[in-house]
C-alpha cells in the first residue's frame, strides 16, 4: 500500500465517522479532514469528478464551521451583556414591510420571528413601539400552544430579517451550547418583561387612592 492510498482510505474513515456525529462541529472538523484527504488520494489517482466535488466541499465545510463557531461566541457575548440578538442576522432572511402591514395578528399560529431593520413597528394590543434593531416574536417558539399573544403592525415601510421557528430549531438541535444561550436569552426577556408588567401594577395602585378621592369630590 502506497501513502497515498493510505490517505485514501484514512478519508474514507473519517467520511463513516463524520456521518456518526451527532453534533454540527465534531461533523464539520471530521468533514474538512476527509476533504483534504480525499483532495490528495484523487490527486494522485486521477479521479477527477472525486476532486471537484471535494474542492467544493472543503470551502463549503470551512465556511460553515467557521459561522457555527462565530454564532457561540456571539451568542455568549450577548448572554452576558444585554438581550440583543444580533447574532442571528447571518441566518435570517431579509424582508420588505409596507405601511398598515401586519406582520402577524393576536391568535394565530406562531411560525417565525422577526429583528427590526428600518421602518416603524407596533404591538397593537399594550401600544408599544419598536425601536430598530429589536427582536419580536421569539416569545411564541417558546410558548406550549405556539400561538401570538400579541399584534405587530407596520407603521412605517421598511425592513426586517426573519427566521423560522425550523431554522431556530435546527440550529439549537444542531449545538447544545446554542440551545442553552438560546434559552438564556429568551428567559432574560420573560423576566424583563415581567418586571416591567409588577412596575406597571404598583404605578396604577399608587394611583388608584387618588382616583376614588376625585371620585368621592365629584359625588359630593
């Protein structure tokens, strides 16, 4: 046996081990080794359409382990700081909004969620205004039924990404780690939410003694 041909069949192995991996990394690292492998084995033995399609799958490989390793370290930068998600703007899809849009309406099914580009955006239900660079709707992947508890309309044309509960959950199923800041983050988000609601009540109960003494002036 030649060294290349024991290159040859160290690729094949590595392609069997690499289908037996359960997570994206293991499976990318092990893909660019049996890439390089492959590349050398066909190189030597002539075997052409081998060599095109390794050539293709090496970059793609490369390409792909390096966004996975990105998005980890984004992501748990964003854990530790604040509740954005930019992180996930290389995986989302970019979509145009027209004013009086809704982009999806108390009730329905939830399928996606969306990050705010340029434009004006509402929650119709509380009146709340969305700033740009916000994510809506990440709520309902976490929710037991899926459904919008909210209105988001379109106020002023614009644009926004978006990504589909699928691609959210390919992407936590594919990376532990990812699912786990995931959760972080989405649970930040409850809790701030919460917050804001407990600040809410104690303002209308502080206000409340002032409303019935009005009352009881008027009825005087």
């Amino acid at each position: 046996m030649t060294w290349f041909e024991a290159i040859g069949w160290l690729g094949a192995v590595l392609a069997v081990t690499g289908s037996a991996m359960k997570t994206i990394i293991p499976l990318r690292c092990i893909g660019i080794g049996a890439n390089i492998c492959s590349l050398i084995f066909s190189s030597f033995t002539g075997n052409y359409p081998s060599l095109v399609v390794n050539l293709i799958l090496l970059p793609l490989n490369g390409v792909r382990l390096y966004q996975m390793l990105g998005l980890i370290k984004r992501v748990k930068h964003a854990s530790k700081s604040d509740l954005s998600m930019e992180w996930l703007k290389p995986f989302m899809t970019r979509r145009k909004t027209k004013t009086g849009e809704v982009l999806f309406a108390k009730g329905e099914i939830a399928n996606c969620m969306f990050f705010t580009i340029s434009g004006r955006y509402r929650l119709k239900e509380i009146n709340i205004e969305l700033l740009q660079g916000q994510v809506v709707g990440e709520m309902g992947f976490m929710s037991p039924s899926n459904t919008r508890t909210q209105t988001l309309e379109c106020l002023e044309a614009g644009e926004v990404l978006s990504i589909s509960y699928d691609e959210v959950r390919q992407l936590y199923f594919q990376n532990p780690e990812f699912g786990f800041y995931f959760l972080r983050l989405t649970s930040e988000r409850l809790f701030s939410n919460m917050e804001k609601m407990e600040d809410e009540i104690a303002r209308l109960r502080a206000a409340l003694p002032e409303v019935q003494t009005v009352q009881k002036a008027a009825s005087a």
